[in-house]
C-alpha cells in the first residue's frame, strides 16, 4: 500500500570538513514490507528494520506458527535469512544489520548451547564469532556489517577481558581490549564503515562516558562527558568519517548531533518543541542526512529528518495509515539509506504491525 505525506524544511547547513548537513525534503510514498495480519507473524515481537542502499529491509519477526527468524524483503514475497528450528537457533537477536549487498548480520543463541555472530544472505550462514565453544563468554547482541561483509560487534572473551571486534568469517580483528586501552568495557553496539572505521559507546577508565572513533589505528574523541556533552545509546557512522549521536547537555537537554573529531554540530536539541529525553539513536548517511525518532512537547511521537516538527515529519502517532490510526512509531539506526528511504515499523489502533519503507518523491 502507499501513502503521502508532504514534508519539507532544510536542516540549517553546517561544515563538516566533508559535505553539509541537509534534511531531505519532499513527498513521501509508503511501501508496505511486512503486515502482520496478512503475513502472519506476531504483531509485537519485530525488532528494529535495517534498510539497505537499494531498499532492502531486513527484520527479526516471530510468526504464529511459533518460529522466529531473520527476514528481508522490499514489498515483495519475503526472503529468510534465518529461521531458529531450521538453523538451530533458540533465541534470535532483535536488530540485524544490512549492507547494500542484502547481506545480512545478527547474533543468535544456539540450540546446541553457546551463541554466535552470524552473517547470511538467504543461502545458508557464516559463523563469524562463536562462544562456548569458542573464545568468547558472551556477545552483545547489535552488530554491524560493512560492504564487505565483515562485522563488528562487541565481546567478553573467555579470560573475562571485554572489547570490540571485527571478521568475516575467519581471523578476528580486535579493535580494543578493556585491559590495554582506556576503554573500560560494554556492549552497545557499534557501528562499522566501508572502510573499516569503527564508531562506539564507551565508558573510559575515568567513568566518563563517551563516542569514540576508531580510524587508521587510532581512537578519536567524538565527543565525551568531560566536556559539554553526556553522550549516550548506539552512534551511526557514515563512509565520510561523520558520526551522529544521541547526548545530554549541561543545561539537561538532550539531542542528535554530528563530529567527526572536531567541533561538533547540533542537528536537533530539546530545547524547542521536541521533548527532552526523547530522542532515539539516530540514523546518519553518507550525505550527511540524519533521521530520528523523537517525542514532541505536544505528546506525538514519530520519525523525523530535522528540527521542524512539522516541516520534517515523515510519520507520527495520530496519523490516519491503511484504514487504521498509528499508536507507536519505531526507527533505529540502520532505518536511513543513500537515498533517503527510511524503514520505520508501525504499531496500529487495530493491534496490526507494519515495516514500511518511505521513500521521497
């Protein structure tokens, strides 16, 4: 099904050594990937839609035949990436990543015991890291994948030293380890590039916190909270080296914002009509393009692509969608693509799920 909604307004622009900073303003059309009443699946058990460049959505969904699984489609028949009886997987995470390939990564506990770092396309699964056996006791469940292929995401080994690690299935690359880096830690998840960079949430051995960048074999301070910004929740990174991020302020507003080492940008704050502590991870591209979710001081709740609440509105509870009325507006990290599509789920007055893909016109 499609639906337009008319959104507009440019995000103040704002250097960032490479490129600016723009909300995409036009017509949106509403494609349909997955309903929950016509497709059979639990209307509360999606996870987080990831979109790929050429509009691929991927999703974890439990149908009512009881089997959950990995799922990606473009409003077509689905495709499944992986599926817990068939694959022998017991518990599947919620927020898979994908890459323009369609390729996509997710962690997994296992029936046989243990769990793992997956990556796969339709046609079977790589085994990217596993534990028990293994040399890890437990993975953070938020992985990313690049183009090509490799993941990233974030461990306890078996000597109980937690980090940050990257493969595609053979060697593993370690970014970081808690006992030889500044880093105490944790396992939110990361956020890889084509180029190999990595963007984290970390506490330092000084019980700040902080987003950090790993590039070229250094670690790069986005941001942390010795200074004006208490930065928290998952960063998204771009192939420009830009990450945008979720962080309080001093003043005790809260916002989305962008760096890449240097001064950082405001895209969105609290202090207008978007209410404080509201603002979800946001989603960055590789033009410098930022969606959010958010809540407005006047109680809606949806996605936006800047600070207009109204100009930069794609969807919002209370709005009239497939002969029902939207209650709940979920977007996540990996929901923008190059293109502006954004993949948002919907929760509806009818007790019916939806994972759209807007697309601008």
């Amino acid at each position: 099904m499609t639906k337009r909604v008319w959104v507009g307004s440019l995000l103040a622009a704002a250097s960032l050594t490479q490129g600016r900073i723009e909300a995409q303003a036009g017509d949106y059309t509403f494609t349909t990937i997955v309903d929950s009443a016509r497709d059979g699946f639990e209307p509360f058990e999606f996870g987080c839609p990831a979109l790929s460049t050429l509009g691929a959505v991927a999703f974890r969904g439990a149908r009512t035949d009881g089997t959950t699984g990995i799922f990606r489609g473009r409003g077509g028949p689905l495709t499944t990436i992986a599926e817990d009886e068939r694959d022998g997987l017991a518990f599947v995470g919620r927020n898979p990543s994908i890459n323009a390939l369609g390729e996509v990564s997710f962690a997994a506990n296992l029936e046989a015991g243990g769990s793992a770092i997956l990556r796969g396309h339709g046609h079977g699964l790589t085994t990217i890291a596993r534990a028990e056996p293994g040399p890890f006791n437990f993975f953070g469940f938020d992985t990313s994948v690049n183009l090509a292929g490799f993941v990233a995401f974030k461990a306890e080994r078996t000597d109980f030293d937690e980090g940050l690690f990257v493969g595609r299935g053979g060697p593993l690359t370690t970014v970081y380890l808690a006992s030889t880096s500044p880093f105490g830690g944790e396992d939110s998840g990361p956020s890889l590039n084509d180029l190999g960079q990595v963007a984290f949430f970390e506490f330092t051995d000084d019980f700040e916190s902080g987003i950090f960048l790993a590039r070229g074999g250094q670690f790069v301070t986005i941001a942390d909270s010795t200074g004006p910004l208490d930065p928290t929740g998952r960063p998204s990174l771009n192939n420009r080296g830009v990450v945008a991020f979720q962080a309080a302020r001093e003043d005790l507003e809260t916002g989305i914002f962008l760096g890449r080492g240097g001064p950082v940008v405001t895209v969105v704050d609290s202090s207008g009509p978007f209410a404080p502590f509201s603002f979800g991870d946001p989603s960055l591209n590789d033009r410098n393009r930022v969606a959010f979710s958010a809540s407005l001081d006047s109680g809606e709740s949806g996605v936006f692509t800047g600070p207009d609440p109204v100009g930069d509105q794609v969807i919002v509870t209370g709005d009239a969608f497939d002969g029902s009325t939207v209650t709940n507006v979920v977007f996540c990290r990996e929901g923008l693509n190059l293109v502006g599509q954004l993949a948002v789920l919907l929760q509806l007055a009818d007790e019916r799920s939806l994972i759209v893909r807007a697309s601008p016109q």
